[in-house]
C-alpha cells in the first residue's frame, strides 16, 4: 500500500506541474515539451501501480503502462533539445533520434504486453521478463534516455554563468529523472528482465524532480536562450558518467547476492541515487568550481594566473563585442568570471555632468548611486590610479555610509586614460570569500582594466566620429538643398510680385504657368536624385546598342558641339540607366567646355568590354581632386553643381559589373570611359 500511494502522490505531482506550466501566460514549446513529459510519467506511474494493484488484469494495464513508457524517450528528448536553446532548426543526428524515438510507441500499440515481456508468476515476483523484441525496446529506450542526457549536459556547458543559475535546478531534476530510468531499464541489459520493484525509487526521483524544476522556475521567470555549438557536443561528462555506471552495475550486480532482500537492496540503491545528486550539486555549484580552481593554482602551479592566456582570453572577447552596449556586458563577464567575483557594475563620466554613472550590470539588481568627481572616492581612484580593496581601505569610503557593505563590495578597478579617470569597475564579493587577495589580482586587475578602458574609448570614438559624419554630411547636403530651394523659391516670388500688375495680360499667364511648371520639375528631379543616394537599383538587362544610345542623347541636347564617332557596339544593360549615365557625363563635359570647345563621345570595343567614352577640352581636375573627391557625394568643381550625378554614375555602371575610368589633366581637358560587359547573344 506504501508502495502504490507513492506512485500515486508521484503521479499527482507529475500531473500538478504540467497543469503549472500550461497554465503559464506565456508559455511556448518548452512549456509544453516538460508538460507531455510530465504527463507520460504520471500515466507510467498510474498504470504501473494498478498493475501492482490488480495483477489479474496484468495484460490490460501493462499494454497501457508500455504504450506511455514508449513516449517517454521521444518527449524528454525533444524538451533536451529544445531547452534554453534558440535553436531554429536541428541536425540531422536530432532528426534521426526523432525518426528512432517515433518508431517505439508506434510498434508497441501493434504488438500485446507478451510480446515484449512476460512473468509466470506476476503475483509473487513483480518481475517482467524480456523477450527478444523487449530487450531491444529496453536497449532503444537507454539509449535515446542517455542521449537527452546527453543534451541537457550540453546546455548547461554552453550557457553564460550569469545564466547557469537560473537552469541549474531544472538541469539537475530532469537529469536525476534520466539517470533513474536508465538505471531502471539497464536492468534489461543486466538481468533480462524489468523489477517493479524499483517502481517506488523512481516514484521517489519523479517527486524530487518535480520539486527541482519547480524551485528552478520559482528562481527565475526570465527563459535562457543561447546558441549551442558543434563542439560543445562532444564535450560530454555524461557519457563518461555512464560509462561508469555501467561498470559499477556490473560490479552491484556481483554484491547483489551477498545483501538481504529486496527492500534493503532498494534502499541502498536510492542512497546510491541521492549521493550522486549531491555530488552534482556540488559540481555544479560556480563557487565549488572556484574554490577547485584555486586549490590546484596553489598547489600544482608558480603563478595563480597564466598572464598570456587570461590576456588572450580577454582580448578574444572583446574583439567579438558588435555594439558598445555588448562591450561593456563582456567587460564585467570577463572580469567576474576571471576573478571568481559574484557580480560587477561598470561607472563610466558622463559628459554633461562629470559625474560617474552606472551604465552597465552584470549580476546586481539593487539601485547603484552616481559619484561626483569631488568625491573623495573619486579623487582617490584619480590620484592612485590603483585597485581599491573596501576591506582595506576605509577612508575614501568613510562618506558613503552603508552603501559599501549592503552591497558587499569588494574591489573597485579604476579605468584610467592617461591622466584621466574615466570610470571604473564595481566588483561585489568573491564566489568563495575564503579565496586570499594576492598581488597577483591587483596586477592583472589593472592591466585588464587599462585593456577595457582602451577598447571603451575607442568604442566610443568610433560612435563620436562617425555621427560627426552624418552630421557634416546632412549639413553638406542642407546648404545644397536649400541653395537651390533658394533659387527656385526667387523666381516663384518674381512671378508672384508681377503677378498683381500683368495678370490680365495673356501672354504673362502662359510665361506664369511655364515658369511654374519649370520650378515644379527641377523641384521634382532634385527629390528624385536625392532619393536615388539610398534606392537600390533593379536592372533591366538587355541587348543595348551604345553608339545609336549615345546618337539620341546627344540629339537631344540640340547642340552642334557634339559628335559621335567610333565602331558600333552592342553591351548587355539596362537601356535606360544607361542612358541616364551617358547624359550626365556629356551634360558635365558641355558645362565644363566654358570656351565653347568640341566634346566628343566615342564607342566602342577592348579588353573584352564594349565602352562609351565622352572626351572634353575643359579645366580639368587635379590627380588629389580625383584620388580624394571625385566620385564622392556633395563633391563638385561646378559652381552650381549638386555632386551627386557621377556619384549616381558609378553606382550604375558597377551595378552593371562595369567600371568608370578617368584620364584628366589640368588646363588639357578630361576623358570619362564606360566599360560595360559586352552582349554575347
């Protein structure tokens, strides 16, 4: 009767925490991955102990307690390997243990209980023995259960410490959960057979379990979501635990026979069970690992820290940092975990105020408070320019009360450039306070420090010049726009002053009307090209002829300083873009021809390319204007010129996978050339 109400009170438990999860507002797959599993288990548990119950009617719930069991590994499996992860597709080694874990429960609904196990005499041993097919079901089911150990183990190794804390307890249950069905149906392996009598250890472990991951969402409401690697895969303390276990079975089966009877042998079994979820614990735990940490450094090794390594480590991690914000996150993960610290905060100057402010967290939820720079913590980081031990030094934090100690302050690390503070980092109390402070620490605390201030600063130059440059460039493009808006704006308000004197008279209506409609249109082309700075361009490739495009172009300007010559060519373009880039070009060489010179445009072909070249006997440009300037936005030598046309040339013709040469000489002219692909249809 014990036995069974155990299984019963496991079974609500398991029942109670999948309700708790569905029941969350914002639930998701991982939610309903650990609510199935625990579903699966309450039913296992259900029908196991009505088997125990009723052994008379052993066919009937054995068929449904082996319809459940076969769930089992497909569903813990896919909660391992969607847990914490932010994982949108799986390998093909997932799909495989997917396919695997698929096949069991579908073959078990088509086969009776016999034909996986049977008893002779069910009433008086409890124990299920295995046939062939059983024992191959028990083998699958090991091995899928081993996998998601597998899984969970990786998780937790691949996730940041700042977040091992809130998974650790759901790690631990489910995990301890895992290890007693493995250890429940490795019996299939060792004694070819199946014991309810272990039936109440694994009531036992499914009530801790429960109680485990309950503690754990209690801990934290926020889901971890991190990206697991490849390599982080083979890297596996469980397979070597199971390996283990398998040799200690062997060597428990052997003593076996010299213990009492069942109830003892079950007793030893579940202490075996609950020694080992300690020693987990403890392994787990952020500040065992230090402690181990430091025992080895000073026992096994001169120096506490590997200078070379703790630098290259630091260095790789900034240098992956994407955003300012990112960096100093890295900044205090780094300093946290290298000094075996329980949390950091980064003060940096704020440039209105001087005073120093939090502006990064990692680990430390309580308000922090900003420090003025007369402050005498302040002045003594600025004038030592060394690492501050609260334990040690009083004075400079005799003014700030209780805040030191209700923070558990232990270190604070000045972040110096040059002559300047400028911030530095807050460290709380060490994961093992037991861990003595050598000089050792304050060196590399200093000169990690000097490495995140430099990489903090330029950081912050970075940002600073490159909004300098928006900045200059939307002033730049200002004084074109409005210059022209200027110029526009002048001849609309002539119309309009002799609009009260002429507009009876016909002919000054019509002049009004093109005045207007000509201010209207330029107004329109300078939006159009502006817009054209930031559209991306959709080509319209075909087979276009240059010499009879360049023919038209020139037409249409109406002027006898034009000619075309040279072979006819036919490229692969977009007619019309092309178009737009021949007409700039020779608009740009008219206007630079002031002395009324010729300007001829030439086609044809070389180097396997068709080209469009457009020859003027203008001012030229100097070698600097044309290394620094030409091609660049808002860059001009026309004195009423936008900059903006050749800059929307090149983007044309390298849109085209072409290119623009250019040849000019000071005082002899310029020669602008085309090359496009040539059409090979």
């Amino acid at each position: 009767m014990i036995i069974t109400g155990l299984s019963f009170l496991a079974a609500l438990a398991a029942a109670g925490y999948a309700v708790l999860q569905l029941a969350q507002p914002r639930r998701g797959r991982i939610q309903y991955s650990i609510a199935a599993v625990c579903c699966a288990l309450t039913a296992v548990e259900i029908f196991d102990s009505l088997t125990l119950l009723m052994p008379d009617s052993l066919t009937l719930w054995r068929k449904a307690a082996l319809i459940a069991e076969s769930l089992l590994p497909g569903l813990f499996l896919v909660h391992s390997y969607i847990y914490s992860r932010d994982e949108k597709r799986f390998r093909f080694a997932a799909h495989a243990g997917f396919a695997l874990s698929a096949v069991l429960p579908a073959v078990v609904v088509m086969q009776p209980p016999a034909f996986f196990a049977y008893s002779p005499d069910f009433q008086a041993e409890r124990v299920l023995f295995l046939t062939t097919p059983g024992f191959l079901l028990a083998v699958s089911m090991l091995v899928l259960f081993v996998w998601s150990l597998v899984n969970l183990e990786t998780t937790y190794r691949a996730a940041p410490r700042a977040e091992r804390w809130r998974i650790r307890y759901h790690v631990l249950g489910a995990g301890a959960l895992l290890a007693v069905l493995c250890f429940y149906y490795s019996h299939g392996l060792l004694y070819r057979s199946i014991s309810l009598h272990l039936v109440p250890l694994r009531s036992l472990f499914i009530l801790i379990a429960v109680a485990c991951m309950l503690w754990s969402d209690m801990r934290s409401r926020e889901q971890v979501r991190l990206q697991v690697s490849s390599q982080m895969a083979y890297r596996s303390a469980v397979i070597m635990a199971v390996g283990a276990y398998l040799v200690f079975l062997g060597l428990l089966g052997e003593g076996m026979k010299y213990l009492g009877g069942a109830q003892q042998r079950l007793v030893v079994t579940a202490l075996m069970f609950l020694s080992g979820m300690g020693l987990l614990l403890l392994l787990l735990s952020e500040r065992v690992r230090r402690q181990a940490r430091v025992f080895i450094a000073r026992h096994f090794y001169a120096n506490k820290y590997d200078y070379r390594i703790e630098w290259q480590k630091f260095t790789d991690r900034l240098s992956v940092a994407q955003s300012k914000e990112a960096l100093e996150q890295t900044i205090l993960l780094a300093f946290a975990e290298t000094f075996g610290m329980s949390g950091a905060a980064l003060f940096l100057r704020k440039p209105d105020s001087d005073a120093y402010a939090s502006v990064a967290r990692y680990e430390w939820k309580e308000p922090l408070m900003s420090f003025a720079p007369e402050s005498s913590l302040v002045r003594h980081l600025a004038e030592t320019r060394r690492v501050l031990n609260a334990a040690e030094s009083e004075e400079p934090l005799h003014e700030y009360g209780s805040f030191f100690s209700d923070n558990r302050i232990a270190f604070l690390v000045p972040l110096t450039s040059q002559d300047t503070l400028a911030g530095f980092i807050m460290l709380r109390s060490r994961l093992d306070e037991s861990e003595p402070v050598t000089f050792e620490d304050y060196d590399l605390m200093k000169a990690l420090a000097q490495h995140a201030c430099s990489a903090l600063l330029t950081r912050t130059m970075a940002e600073e010049l490159a909004e300098s440059r928006e900045l200059a460039a939307v002033a730049k493009l200002s004084t074109f726009v409005i210059h022209d808006l200027k110029n526009q704006v002048s001849g609309l308000s002539l119309v309009v002053q002799n609009a009260a004197d002429f507009l009876d008279d016909p002919d000054f209506r019509q002049d009004m009307v093109r005045s207007v409609s000509g201010t209207v249109k330029r107004m329109q082309d300078l939006i159009a090209r502006l817009n054209d700075l930031r559209e991306k361009r959709h080509l319209k490739l075909a087979p276009v002829d240059l010499t009879g495009l360049s023919s038209e172009i020139t037409k249409l300007l109406k002027t006898d300083r034009l000619s075309v010559e040279g072979s006819a060519v036919v490229a692969e373009a977009d007619r019309e873009e092309i178009g737009k880039v021949i007409l700039n070009l020779v608009i740009n060489a008219v206007e630079s021809s002031d002395d009324g010179s010729h300007v001829r445009v030439e086609t044809g072909a070389m180097d396997g390319q068709a080209f469009v070249r457009v020859h003027d006997r203008g001012a030229g440009m100097s070698a600097e204007f044309i290394r620094n300037h030409l091609f660049r936005p808002f860059h001009t030598t026309k004195k009423q010129g936008l900059g903006i046309g050749l800059y929307q040339c090149r983007q044309i013709v390298e849109a085209h996978g072409g290119r623009i040469d250019v040849e000019s000489r000071q005082g002899e002219g310029s020669a602008f050339t085309v090359l496009l692909p040539l059409c090979t249809k």
